[in-house]
C-alpha cells in the first residue's frame, strides 16, 4: 500500500531523463523539486551515479553522499522522526532510504558496473 516501487521507479525514471539530456544530447539540466530538500538529491545523486564510474567506486560513493546529501543538508533527523519536527508525520518521509534502494537495485543489475 505505500506503493514503494512505483517510488523507486519514477526516481529511476527522472534519472534517466537527466542522464539522456546531458550524456546523450548535450544538454544542460537543472533539478529542483518544490523545496529542494528531498527529489532533488535523490535524482541528482542518481544521475551522478549513473553517469560517471567514479562514483560506483567505494570512494566515489562516500565522496557522492557527502556532497549531495551531507553538505546539501539533507534533513535526515526531520525525515527520520528523531528532529525538533519529530511529532509532525508530515516531515517523515524515507527519501534516503528510497535513494538507497534505487542504488541496490542499480548494483543488483550491474554487479559488474560497481566497484
């Protein structure tokens, strides 16, 4: 009922969007949800994956968490329940944890693609 592939597949399917337009036509893109706080990187960090190898790698994918979760300032203790915002369901959402599957499912069809 919380419909969680059709998520993942509409995150995957964004990604592709952004990874076609800059790979395949040379295009610049720009990425910004509604506040920028949640689809943002999720798509972002996707593409990103998705485009360079570097960040298949064990320190590329430490390097890409960083910069498009950590330093972006992913609001992990609002989405998670344990932040100041913790009584307010609205600002629970598990986009980390989506982004996470959407790269298990990436690593589970290209084994030979990540490090």
């Amino acid at each position: 009922s919380t419909k969680w592939l059709q998520h993942l597949s509409v995150l995957l399917k964004s990604a592709l969007l952004v990874v076609h337009a800059v790979d395949r036509d040379q295009r610049p893109v720009l990425v910004h949800c509604s506040d920028g706080w949640d689809r943002t990187p999720q798509i972002v960090a996707l593409a990103k994956l998705l485009l360079d190898p570097y960040y298949r790698t064990t320190e590329g994918f430490q390097v890409l968490v960083e910069t498009e979760w950590l330093d972006f300032g992913h609001k992990f203790a609002d989405r998670c329940g344990h932040g100041e915002n913790s009584d307010d369901l609205n600002e629970r959402c598990p986009v980390f944890l989506q982004w996470l599957d959407c790269v298990h499912q990436l690593q589970r069809q290209f084994p030979c693609s990540f490090e």
